[in-house]
C-alpha cells in the first residue's frame, strides 16, 4: 500500500475524501505528516489501496496518480477504474492542485478510482496532468453485475403451503407465492461508470420446490392460489401430494425449501447479456393422516 500526497481545497477535504486522513492532532496546528492546510489548500497524506510507486504528472501514469492502473486479480469486479472530469473552472495560480507547475501548463482533472467492485474504496482528488487522460475502459458486464447487486433480490415469498397450516396425506396440496420486486420480480436497475450505463431487469423464471419427503416439484410460475371453489383438485400449475405424514420427521414437520432461479437480462454500452442468481426460503409443514371416528 502506497502513502500519497495529495492536493484539495481546504473547505472540501472532509467531503471529497472517501478514504482514510492520517492526521496526528500533536503534530502542531498543521498537522504535521497528516494534512497541511494553507489559507485556500490542503496537502493531505492518503493511503491509496493497490497501488505501487510512480510519478505523478505523467499522462501515461500506471500508478492512478497521471492515468488508469487496474489491480488484475482474476475478479472483474476488482478491477481498478478511474473517471478523470477537467476542472471547472482550473485552480488558481500557486494552489497546490497544480503540483508546482503554471496554469496553461497542462491542466488540472478531478479523478474518481474506485477498487474491489461494488463495496471496495473510492477516491476523488485532483490532479496535474500534461496531456489530456486516457479514460479506463469499462466492462459493461461488471457495471451489470452491480446494477443486480443493488436490486436485493430475495427468496421465494412463500404463501403456501403456511408453516401453521395442518395438511393431509393423499390431499392435494397447492404451492404458490406472493410477487413483489425482490421476491418475484420484475426488478430493474441501473449502473453507470466511465460515461456508460447499463440496465438490468431480473425476473424469476422458476421456483424448485424441496418437499422434505424427497420428492421435488418444479413450477415455472408463481402458482395458482387455492379457493375453496376448487375442493379436492390438484393444482393446476404447481402442486403436490404426499404419501406419507411427517411424524418421524425432526420436530414432527417436514423441512420444504423453495429455491428460486432470478434471469437477469442486461444491455448497455453496445453489448447485452444474461446472468442468472439463486435464492432461497425455507418452511416447516406438518402432515397427518385423517382421523376416523367410529
């Protein structure tokens, strides 16, 4: 990890930085080895994730300091991407953001990088460049895998069968589920980074249904709700019928696991693709036998 110095305006360190300010309050008024303040900048010393040595003021830095570096850990979503916007208006003349050279002398860019994906770190700082950057390509899979990542999809939002419900050997049981935007779908959001946005809509294309007894249903649907109109008749859409009770079951029920298979179909930046994601619910279902009395 690579400790920097870098430049911002006094009145907006605390809003522009997003990583860490080693600050040591005893090293005097200025903050001495942590942050330096003049009367319009800061000098604050960061420490910058994934990074290795290099110059700044380059236009072909590797270092994200002069241009783009990615850490290549094998994962798209580590990949290190940095936005560059020219400043607007430039610093003026002897503000550090200028890194000692004259306004007209290149120019000064605000630069956005952000490492690890979705939940890593992000910095925003100025910097010097001679010549104008080159923007980091962004891979418009990765910027739709974080569009699926804000929707927070869930599992199926089981309605029957009722973990209070008393169910019977031989008795058509009907399953279905309750459809919202993150249990069912239709869900859809959108990610953008370098000047392109994707936008993702998930769906859920199926529901395995795990009945505890080892059988297993598959429903392409959300099923068909029971009404009392129906009597004894199977579901039309995603149902079962079990055999044999739950009695020598843990806890007397048996354990029903519902998995659902969420289709998230993307587009954006001149590409489209599909990823899919599974999620889970559980439910506990007692089932007897009919009692005849004699």
């Amino acid at each position: 990890m690579l400790t920097r110095r870098i430049a911002v305006t006094a009145v907006t360190v605390l809003a522009t930085l997003s990583v860490p300010v080693l600050s040591h309050a005893e090293d005097g008024p200025k903050g001495g080895g942590g942050i330096e303040c003049g009367l319009y900048d800061c000098e604050v010393e960061v420490d910058v994730p994934g990074q290795g040595g290099g110059q700044a003021g380059g236009s072909g830095g590797t270092d994200g300091t002069g241009g783009s570096g990615s850490s290549d850990s094998g994962d798209p979503t580590d990949k290190t991407v940095c936005v560059y916007k020219l400043a607007d208006p430039q610093p003026p003349a002897g503000s550090l953001d200028w890194q000692g050279h004259e306004p007209g002398d290149g120019a000064v860019y605000e630069q956005t990088c952000g490492w690890g994906g979705v939940d890593g770190d992000v910095i925003v700082r100025m910097v010097w460049l001679a010549d104008p950057p080159p923007q980091e390509t962004v891979d418009p899979a990765v910027l739709a895998q974080r569009a699926v990542d804000s929707m927070t999809l869930l599992g199926p939002d089981i309605a029957s069968p009722r973990v209070a419900g008393k169910y019977t050997v031989g008795v058509p049981m009907w399953m279905w589920v309750n459809r919202s935007a993150t249990t069912y779908g239709p869900n859809t959001a959108s990610a953008s980074a370098g000047g392109i946005t994707v936008t993702a809509t998930a769906k859920v294309s199926k529901i395995v249904w795990k009945m505890g007894d080892g059988a297993s249903v598959t429903c392409n649907g959300p099923g068909t709700p029971y009404t009392s109109s129906q009597g004894m008749a199977e579901s039309p859409t995603c149902g079962h019928v079990y055999s044999k009770t739950s009695a020598g079951a843990q806890n007397g029920k048996f354990p029903v696991t519902a998995t659902s298979t969420w289709t998230i179909n993307w587009q954006g930046g001149g590409q489209a693709g599909q990823l899919t994601q599974v999620r889970q619910t559980n439910v506990q279902v007692a089932v007897g036998e009919v009692q005849v009395v004699r």
